[in-house]
C-alpha cells in the first residue's frame, strides 16, 4: 500500500488554506493541511451546467469525486436524481463544494445508485477507487468525517420525510429553503442568497410538490416579502419571518 505524506506543494497548499468550504460538506470537516492533502489526490476536471457526472446503473465504480465550483467565490451546485423504472425521475438531494460524490458505489463495490448532474460550471477531482481507500485505511480521521458525511446525508432525508407528512406545501417550501440558507446561505446587501443553482421545478421536488402547488407557495412567499427571486435565484429578505413560517403548525 502506497504511504501518503502531507504535500509540500506550497501553491496546492495555499488555494486551499484561502478557500472556505461550505459548513455541513466533507472537506469543511477536515482541517487545512489534510484538506491540502485529500485534494491532490484527484486529478481535477471541468464539467459544464447540465453534463452529467455519475450515471445511475453505471456498473464502473472505479472513481469518486470531489467538487469545486471553477468561479471565485461561487459555489458549485449538483443535483442527485433517481429513476426507479416509472419514468419519474426523483430529486433526491443535492451536492455542493466540498461535497464528494460516488463514494457509496465505491465503498460497497455496487453499480452506481444515482445519477449526478452539474447545476453549474463545476470543477470536479477525480480520485480512483485504490487511492481512495488506501487512504482511508491510513487516515482513520478521513474515514470518521465520511461516515459523519453520511449520517448527516441520512437525516436530511429523513427531515425531509417528516416534513412531508406533517406540513402543507407552503411551510415545506419555507423550511427547504430555510435549511439550505443554512447550509449554503451568501449574506448580501440584499438579502440573503440560497447559494445553489435550483430551478423552483427543482426545490418542488426536493418537497414532493407538484409544479402548480409550489409556484402557489412561491408566489406566497413573495407577495409576503419572504422572498425575491429570479432566474434560479432566490434571495430571503425577511429571515424572521422566514423562520416563523417554518415554524407554523
């Protein structure tokens, strides 16, 4: 098994010591130097908006990912979908900077369970399937933000089925929109910004909406002074009130 030592690269180390991954991703639960270090694992590669990266059923699992958005002080934002042979594609969460994908494929040695499609120009590090798990066997710690990668996956997924059976479309709404500001959130002067690229046909089916009730609740949203939008773009301008939904019973 190779040994991976802690990279000398000093202008590998310097991007990544000044760039703040986003809270609640894997690489944000790393510290810096092994943030460096995982990083120059992967040789990195540009996807466009719309090309896909892993393709669900796709038996080769030879690599993961880590994404990057390729512009300065952007976040990259991919879509997990799903299809289960109804013709219904579902929305099934989505990945951001310092996100990896493709590791369940990986660690479980079984064909690719979804499909990932970049939201927007996005800079991904592919790291081959041997690299990545002899290093997971050589930093333990790697491997602890992993598992606490996918313990976190898994109760977003269960919040969002608690969520569906027990608030309407428009609090649904408020609180998917709450818990990415969240997660992902810009301050700006005028408001605060999602931070992903989603279509309002997107963040439907991150609640389970069909397209008329969710443009029902947006337009809720706005007209109450919750929320401007624009082209996938979304800006909360009342954060109290915002919360009060999301919390409304």
């Amino acid at each position: 098994m190779p040994e991976f030592r802690i990279i000398t690269n000093t202008r590998i180390h310097a991007k990544v010591m000044v760039m703040r991954w986003p809270r609640g991703t894997f690489m944000a639960g790393l510290d810096q130097r092994t943030q460096a270090e995982f990083l120059a694992l992967g040789e990195p590669q540009h996807f466009d908006a719309g090309d896909v990266l892993l393709r669900q059923g796709d038996p080769r699992v030879d690599h993961v990912y880590l994404l990057r958005s390729t512009r300065a002080g952007m976040c990259a934002c991919a879509k997990v979908t799903a299809n289960r042979g109804t013709g219904v594609e579902t929305l099934l969460g989505i990945r951001v900077s310092g996100d990896l994908i493709g590791e369940m494929g990986v660690l479980r040695g079984t064909e690719r369970s979804a499909t990932v499609t970049s939201c927007t120009p996005t800079l991904a590090f592919r790291i081959t399937a041997k690299v990545f798990t002899d290093y997971l066997k050589q930093r333990p710690q790697v491997a602890t933000a992993i598992a606490a990668m996918l313990a976190n996956r898994l109760d977003w997924a269960n919040q969002r089925r608690l969520d569906f059976a027990a608030f309407d479309i428009p609090v649904r709404l408020a609180r998917i929109i709450g818990e990415l500001a969240r997660r992902h959130g810009v301050e700006t002067p005028a408001g605060i910004e999602l931070g992903v690229d989603l279509s309002q046909q997107e963040l439907g089916r991150l609640i389970g909406a069909r397209d008329a009730a969710v443009s029902k609740a947006m337009r809720f949203l706005k007209e109450t002074g919750v929320l401007r939008t624009g082209y996938r773009q979304y800006v909360i301008t009342d954060p109290a009130r915002l919360h009060d939904l999301e919390h409304a019973n």
